[in-house]
C-alpha cells in the first residue's frame, strides 16, 4: 500500500465512519486493519477498545465530527492532526451534558 493510500484510509476512517456515526462500519473498519502491535503497544486487537470510545463520545456528543488538519506518511507510518467538534448532550464519564460546544 503507497503512502497516498495510506492517508486516504485514516481520512476514510475518521471522516467517513466516525462522522456518521455508524457503529457497523467503524467496527468494520477496525476489523479490517489488524495489524502487527509495536513493541510500545499491548497484544491484541484494538477494534473493541475503540469501537467502545467512539460510541462513548458519539453518546455525549451526537454531533460529533472529526476534521483531519495535517497528515503526513513515510514507510508504513501515518501520522496526523486532528480537530474533534460537537455538542455535549449527554453524558460523558459522570459529567452532566453541558449543552455546550
């Protein structure tokens, strides 16, 4: 996979999937990626670990979308900035919706 691919896949992931809020794809998606852990990170796949922080968010905040600000990929690394927007709704981690953006 080229460096252009790359991107277009963590573009694909933030903005397609988490943006519209579909459980089934971004589970999909996380599926589809397994790959190799690096030594920093612990065994196993991280699908579920996301999936459960994506709808977490997705709870408080409905809105929630992500924009990709920068990105930039060499080898078989990707690394990117992101910008989270929303309207807390609901609640998150035992804090009350604030109704705020």
């Amino acid at each position: 996979m080229s460096a252009e691919e790359k991107k277009a896949a963590v573009r694909h992931f933030w903005q397609d999937h988490l943006n519209t809020g579909n459980a089934d794809s971004v589970q999909e998606r996380l599926r589809s990626r397994r790959r190799q852990p690096r030594p920093s990170q612990p065994h196993g796949s991280p699908g579920p670990k996301h999936l459960a922080l994506i709808t977490l968010y997705r709870t408080a905040f409905p809105d929630l979308t992500a924009t990709v600000e920068d990105m930039v990929a060499e080898g078989d690394e990707v690394a990117y900035r992101l910008t989270f927007r929303g309207t807390n709704q609901g609640e998150l981690m035992g804090m009350p919706a604030t109704g705020s953006t």
